[in-house]
C-alpha cells in the first residue's frame, strides 16, 4: 500500500494559506455585499445604530430596543429550552416503557409535531390553547417552542438512551436498582455525553426559530428590529446587525458545549 507523506515545507505553510483563503472569502463576500449595495443606491447609516442598543443619560444607562429585544429572546429561549428537555425527555422514556398507552400517545405526539410547521403550531397555540388556559403571548410563545422543539428532543434522548450498551443496564440491575434508580444513576448520565452533540444543533434552531413569535407580537429582537425598520427605514443596517447578535449567540452556545464535552466523563464502553 502506497502511503503519502505531506512534506514539512507543506506544512509549515498550510497556516497561512488557509488564513489567506478566509480572507479572501471575506474580501469576496465584502465585494458583492458593497456593489449590490452600490447599485440599490443605498445611504447607508451605521452611525445611528449603536444608539438603538444603548444610551447614558444623566450618568444612568439606559437599555436600547435592540438590547431588550435581545434580553425578550434570550429568556424565550431559556424558558423553552427547559420545557423542551422535559417534554423530549418525558416522550423519549414513554417510548421505552412498558405501557402501550404511553407508548401510543409519545410516538403521536413526535410524529404529529415534527410533521406540521412550526408556524401553524404557533397560531393553535395562541389562538386555541392560550384563551382557554388564559396565556398570555410570551407563556403561548414559550409553550409552542417548547412543544414542536420536544419531539425532535425526544428522538435525541431516544437514540441516546439506546446506544448505550445492555450490559450498562444489565449491570444496574444486577446491583439491585430499581428502574427509575438504573436510568437516573446509570444511563442518563451516560447519555448526556452522546447527546450533546445533536441537542446544540436543536437548541441553534431553537433560538432561530424564536424569532417566528415576532408574528404574535413577542417583543423579542425580532420584533423590535421590525419596529425599528418601519421607524427609520434603516432595512439593511439593522437586518445586517440582528443576524450579527443571532450569530453571536448561536457562537457563544457552540463553544460552550464544545468546553462541556471536553469536561465530561467518557461513556464506558461496555459490553453489548
């Protein structure tokens, strides 16, 4: 077999071509950003955006639109994610159990929601479940996230609980532990490892898809960006800058789970 050895020079160098690379896309992406920019005529006016994040008056600070819509979409994101853990979590041990009821009702329930928009499910929300539970908009809004991002938790939670290997639960149940005792102590913990990876690209869609509840008025950073472009026609300015805070935040949500797996115990390997 012919083996194929890259020389030191190659490698020496391989840095800095790929930084050159980066660049030049960046350059390129700049370029086509600045002619279609050129040819829409467009005025643009990056000098009236940082008032709309914040202003000091008085000595006092005092937050803009765009920060306290960003404030609205991290806490709609906080409150959802939790519920979705519950309600994937919940779907995902139902689909294991013994009871065929339990059962029946999760596997409805992921194939219901992961099958209709997530825009629909908004609107049964707000518009049939919020007045007969007496919800306000941002609970509604909490609550439809919740519910269509926990059927694609619970599919997560499953295939993880199940690639742990038998004799994980074999060995649980030889040290007398009761089923809820094997799953809490034993494969959970486990699990949580395997399924980091695929629950940050659900939780990325989930604080992208928040901001589809600016369609039921949410003061999230949607909405206040909306708001703004209606005020001061700034439309590229501000779009530009609320995708910029949404990268920003996905970013962030990456590079700590990347620390959380590195800090994690590794799964035993087992026996299957």
């Amino acid at each position: 077999m012919v083996t194929h050895q890259s020389s030191p020079l190659k490698d020496r160098w391989r840095p800095a071509f790929d930084t050159l690379a980066f660049l030049a896309v960046l350059a390129g992406l700049g370029w086509i950003v600045s002619e279609g920019a050129g040819a829409l005529n467009y005025n643009w006016q990056w000098y009236r955006i940082p008032p709309y994040f914040y202003r000091i008056e008085a000595g006092g600070f005092y937050a803009g639109p765009l920060l306290r819509g960003l404030a609205v979409t991290l806490e709609l994101t906080g409150w959802s994610l939790a519920l979705t853990v519950g309600f994937g979590l919940a779907a995902a041990l139902l689909q294991r159990s013994s009871s065929w009821a339990g059962h029946v009702l999760a596997r409805v329930y992921v194939e219901i929601v992961r099958n209709t928009p997530l825009l629909v499910q908004l609107y049964l929300v707000y518009f049939v479940l919020a007045p007969i539970l007496d919800l306000d908009r941002f609970v509604a809004a909490v609550l439809a996230l919740a519910i269509f991002e926990g059927a694609f938790a619970a599919e997560i939670f499953r295939a993880g609980i199940e690639a742990i290997p038998v004799g994980q639960w074999e060995a649980g149940r030889a040290l007398g532990l009761s089923p809820y005792a094997v799953y809490r102590r034993v494969i959970l913990p486990q699990a949580i490892r395997l399924v980091l990876p695929p629950l940050t690209g659900l939780i990325v869609s989930l604080i992208k898809h928040s901001a589809l509840v600016s369609v039921i008025a949410v003061a999230d950073l949607t909405t206040e960006g909306r708001n703004l472009i209606a005020d001061t026609f700034m439309t590229f300015e501000l779009w530009f800058t609320i995708a910029a805070l949404y990268l920003a935040l996905t970013t962030s949500l990456s590079l700590l789970v990347s620390w959380l797996e590195r800090h994690l115990p590794v799964p035993s390997a087992g026996q299957g």
